[in-house]
C-alpha cells in the first residue's frame, strides 16, 4: 500500500460517510459468466475486470459517491495529455482508479477522447474529462460516450458554476439532455435507469484558479451539483503575483479558505500534488482529490533515472576493470 494511503488507514478517523445518493454495486467476476473457453483461456484478466463494468452502471463508476464516502482515503486520478488511447488502457490494468483526460493542457482530439473512454471502460478505470474549456456541447458529448464526470477549468463565479451544472446534470439540479451513446451501451432499454443514476454518481468538478474565484468561493461551493472545488495551484499562485508553491504562506491560506468553504457546503476540495509528505499534510487537513503527475513529466523522471542509474552501473564496472 503506498505510503500516504497507509497513512490515511493508520491516522484517520473517518467520520460517518455523508449519504450522496445510491451506490452501485457491480458484479463480481465470474457471475453470469457467459465466456467461451477460448475467453477463459486467453483473456481471463482483461475479461473479469470488464465483467465488473456491465450493464449501464459500469459506465458510471460512482465517482460521486467515493469522493464522499469518508471510510475511503482520497481519490487520486491520474491526468493523461497525451492522445495515445493505450496510455488509459495501461493505467487501468496498472490499478489506476480513475485518469483525467485533459484536453485543457493536453493535445487531444475529439475521435482520440472516444477511443480513450471505450480504453477506459475495457480496463475498469474511470474517466474524468476536462475540456479546454467550457463548452456545454462538448461536455455533454463526453458524458454520452461514457465519461464518468467533468472537471472544468477557471470557473470564477457562482453563474458560471451554475452554467457547468446546467449542462452536466439532468433535470431538476440541470438541462442535460437524453444519452444515446455508449453511455447505455447502444440500447435504448438502459436510458430510465441511467437518467435516474447519473446525478447521484456522475462526479463534478470546477477549479478555482484565480483571486476572483476565491473572492467568490462560498457562492460556488453552494451551488447545488458540484461535487469538487479543485485548486488549480499554478494559476492560482501566478494570479497572486507569486512562485508556483503551497509552501507560499498567501496560497496555503487560500487552499483552507477552499477547504472551509467545502466544508461549510458539503463539497470535496482538491489540489495537484503527489508527493507523499505533502499528500499525508493536506490529506489530514480535509483534500479528497488528489490529481497526479502527466505521464509525460513521468517518463522523463524514470528515463532520466534509468539513464542515470545504467550510467553508474558502466562507470563501475569501469572502474573495476571490467570495460
């Protein structure tokens, strides 16, 4: 178990989870199981966490309700900017919980996003789609090919809030309208249930990043629908005139005035990091999100490490003699 879950398991103690609305329960591999020999042979792994993903629950994932539900450690998502759909596939049979496929810093298309949530679906991960920026029809879009929430950027206002929730959730909380897509599997019969299920497990999420949204930070947390307040830590910083950084004493008032007003609204707060010490601080002090580190800036580090490593390794044996 990583270090900062242990933590979470070890020091926390959580209270009561708040009720959000009706929790899928997915069935366990092997029930119904309808599989030819040559599936049971050949794909056993991939074919019993896709079992786990059936009927139009499986298009949900529930994020809504895991976000709220306290005897969980945080959520972490993986954000993923790069348009290989393989990317999402190999996330979710490494165990990812959930990736966000972020089209806002990301240069990824409209057809990549499709293959990436039908990935995200065969490898039993949640997708997260943030668009580059608010757009209703774009969101929409996403939510009907299976995404399993939104997260929006530089949102600064209650309206504007208001205005993400219209487009995202069906009537009475928004407008959204009628799915037809892969989010009921192609088959009109699953529509009723996935209506009455997506604003109970569909997750929200809108990112404060600039001194107008923390001037209005109370407005937004008490908009019916959202789910998350995610501080977006660069640009929040930058609008403060300072170096990206919580350890700048103006940006970790800022993150408990997030966190007091989640509280205050019942609405989880998120924030960028995965760093373990400062997973473990901001976890005990009330962060349910915790959003990665890009695959890109991963590969670098563990290139640049294994290079670094092999490097010492041809040095030694150098040095012995050897070569």
């Amino acid at each position: 178990m990583p270090e900062f879950l242990q933590f979470w398991h070890e020091t926390m103690d959580p209270p009561e989870a708040r009720k959000v609305g009706h929790v899928a329960v997915m069935p366990a591999p092997g029930d119904a199981d309808l599989r030819t020999d040559d599936e049971q042979s050949c794909g056993d792994a991939a074919l019993g966490m896709a079992q786990q993903m059936t009927t139009h629950q499986g298009n949900l994932f529930g994020l809504r309700q895991r976000i709220h539900d306290m005897s969980q450690p945080p959520l972490v998502i993986q954000p993923i900017t790069l348009s290989d759909p393989a990317l999402v596939e190999i996330a979710g049979f490494a165990g990812v919980e959930a990736v966000l496929l972020d089209c806002e810093h990301g240069m990824i298309g409209t057809e990549s996003i499709r293959s990436m949530l039908a990935h995200a679906r065969a490898s039993g991960v949640a997708p997260v789609f943030r668009p580059r920026s608010f757009d209703a029809a774009t969101c929409r879009q996403a939510l009907d090919q299976g995404a399993a929430g939104i997260h929006v950027a530089h949102i600064d206002s209650a309206g504007q809030a208001e205005a993400v929730v219209e487009a995202c959730r069906y009537a009475p909380l928004g407008k959204r309208e009628m799915s037809l897509g892969r989010a009921i599997d192609y088959d009109i019969s699953n529509l009723a249930a996935y209506v009455a299920d997506s604003n109970d497990q569909l997750l929200l999420t809108v990112m404060i990043e600039s001194l107008d949204a923390l001037e209005n930070i109370d407005a937004i947390a008490a908009v019916p629908g959202i789910d998350v307040l995610h501080v977006g830590m660069a640009d929040l910083t930058h609008s403060m005139g300072l170096t990206f950084g919580e350890e700048n004493p103006p940006v970790a008032e800022a993150i408990d005035r997030v966190l007091a007003a989640g509280k205050a609204h019942n609405v989880a707060v998120g924030m960028p990091t995965e760093d373990a010490d400062e997973v473990a601080h901001w976890a005990a002090k009330g962060i349910r999100y915790f959003e990665a580190d890009t695959p890109d800036y991963v590969l670098r580090r563990l290139w640049a490490n294994r290079e670094t490593e092999l490097r010492d390794v041809f040095d030694a044996v150098r040095s012995a003699g050897g070569g």
